[in-house]
C-alpha cells in the first residue's frame, strides 16, 4: 500500500492542516507586524529544525503502527557522545559519525525488542528512554559539555550558498523520506505493515525485517536531529532533547498521520512541524506566558487525534 492507496481521508487531513497554516500564518501576519520579517521566518525554521528532523523518522514508525518514544533522550546521548569524542580526538569526522551512529544504534536496539521479541513499542522505547538518560548522566555527571569549534557547529548554525544550512538539511531529509515512502517498494511495505501486518506477512514480506528497518531510521534521523541540536547551543547537556518525543509524535499527528498506522504522508509531518513553529513563535510574539504554550499544543494534538478517530469511524 502507498500514500495513494490509504484512503481519502489523509489527504484531506494534510490539506486541511495546509490550511490551517496558511490561515495562522495569516492571523500571525495580522496581529504581529513582526511575524512576516526575515528574520522571524528564519528563527521559526530553527526552531522547527531538530522536531522536524526527528518527525521524519517517527512517521516511519507511525505508519507501522509503532511508536517510539526514547527519540528525546536518544538526542541527548548521541550529543553527549560525540561532544565527548570531539573533546578527547578533535577530529570533527569522528564525532559526526558517533553522533550519528549512536542514534542509529538506539533506534536498531528498539527496533530489535519490537519486531523480533514482540515487545510493545510502548515499553521497549519506554525502557530504552530511561536507558539512554541514566547514560547520559552517567557519562557526564550531570555536567554539559561546551564550545565546539565552528567547523563542526556549522551543521547547526552555518550557511550555504547564503542560505542557513538546517533548510537545506531539513528540505534533504524530507525529500529522501518521500523518496523512500512513495517511490520505493520499501514505502509500500511500511504502509502494509501498518495496514494490516499478517496480511503483509501472508503476502511473503518479511514484516520484522521492515519494521526493525522504520526504527533504525528513526534512530539514525535522531542522531543527525542531536549533531543540529549541539550544533545550535554550542552544548550537549545530558538533559538535552528533553520533550522532543512528544514534539516529534505531535508533528506526525497534526500533519494527517493516523497512530493507528497504514496511512499518511510525509509532506503533512512537516506541515505539522511548521504549524507548531508558527504557534510557539506567535505565542512569544504575543507575549504569552511560555507554560500556557503546552497547553496550547497539548489542545491541538487531542483535538487531531480526535479527528482521526472520527474519520476513521465514518470510513
């Protein structure tokens, strides 16, 4: 099954979240005359950054049905990491790759527990959550680990071609994550899984093979979301990504992704990544108290998966 074949239903979700976008940006660029500056628009993309990174690799997960929820900690320790390998190497390349090995090792280690030893996607991330924050306060002891060259914070906070590099990175990411969602026979099993898993598994897919394969690259996606995330603050801190698994399974959802897995689209991740960008940055525009931003996003995830559940039931 592909993106096409899910039904009707998700693309009116993401249309609809398109439009609601549009429409925040609207009000936004009304009540703010601040909100349409280069400047603004620029931080709202670093500030959607790492969750719509993460976001890519936890709709491959939704789709099979799973979830994962040690993306957050995963961030912190790969961060950790490769901060560490940087500090005592000084090479730059190694530490790109433990950053992003580690988080690949996260996510094929949840992966593994779920597929392969039918563990619930809720415990086994649940677990490794804990696993990979009690690690990272293990290494660190509670101490951050700061000021990176600029080299390697580049991945971050530089820029290309005069455009800030996390554009092109996020605009790469999602472009592959389509690639492989909507062109590849892989794409068609993920959806499968999702869908209906014994009917995949009777079609002669090895179901656990892909659905260890949508972890991992959540896991991977992670580790890259983390070298952006230490990149940005100069620091790994062993609370780092602290909230971002809710931030990343929020996205998914508000963009038209069912958790009940088989359908949705990687467009309306982003589109979800973007409106919660916008609400967090109108509310500081605003001057909203930053506890009641929460509250505002915990309303607009109830209220997208209640949509799903009805339509659902209509279909």
């Amino acid at each position: 099954m592909n993106g096409k074949a899910a039904g009707k239903s998700p693309a009116w979700r993401q249309a609809s979240a398109f439009l609601g976008l549009i429409g925040l940006c609207g009000v936004m660029s009304i009540v703010s005359d601040a909100f349409l500056s280069a400047n603004n628009l620029m931080n709202i993309l670093s500030q959607i950054a790492v969750t719509s990174i993460v976001a890519a690799g936890m709709t491959f997960v939704i789709l099979t049905g799973g979830i994962e929820l040690s993306v957050g900690s995963v961030i912190g320790l790969s961060g950790i990491l490769s901060a560490y390998t940087l500090k005592h190497t000084g090479n730059i390349p190694f530490a790109v790759a433990v950053c992003l090995a580690s988080g690949l090792a996260g996510g094929l280690a949840s992966g593994y527990l779920v597929a392969y030893h039918k563990l619930p996607a809720f415990v086994a991330t649940l677990g490794m959550m804990s696993v990979a924050r009690s690690v990272c306060f293990i290494i660190t002891q509670g101490k951050p680990i700061s000021i990176f060259p600029d080299a390697f914070r580049w991945f971050g906070a530089g820029y290309a071609w005069g455009v800030p590099v996390i554009a092109v990175e996020i605009a790469v990411v999602f472009v592959v994550a389509w690639f492989l969602l909507t062109q590849r026979p892989f794409g068609r099993y993920i959806y499968s899984i999702g869908s209906n898993e014994n009917a995949t598994r009777l079609a002669g897919v090895d179901a656990d093979f892909h659905k260890m394969c949508a972890y991992a690259i959540c896991g991977l996606l992670t580790g890259f979301a983390a070298l952006l995330f230490i990149g940005r603050i100069n620091s790994a801190h062993p609370t780092g990504g602290v909230s971002y698994e809710m931030n990343a399974i929020a996205a998914v959802v508000i963009g038209g992704t069912s958790l009940a897995g088989g359908s949705g689209a990687i467009g309306g991740t982003l589109i979800g990544a973007l409106i919660m960008g916008v609400i967090a940055n109108g509310l500081n525009l605003l001057n909203v108290d930053s506890y009641w931003q929460g509250v505002v996003l915990g309303v607009v995830i109830i209220l997208a998966v209640l949509v799903d559940i009805k339509s659902k039931s209509r279909n």
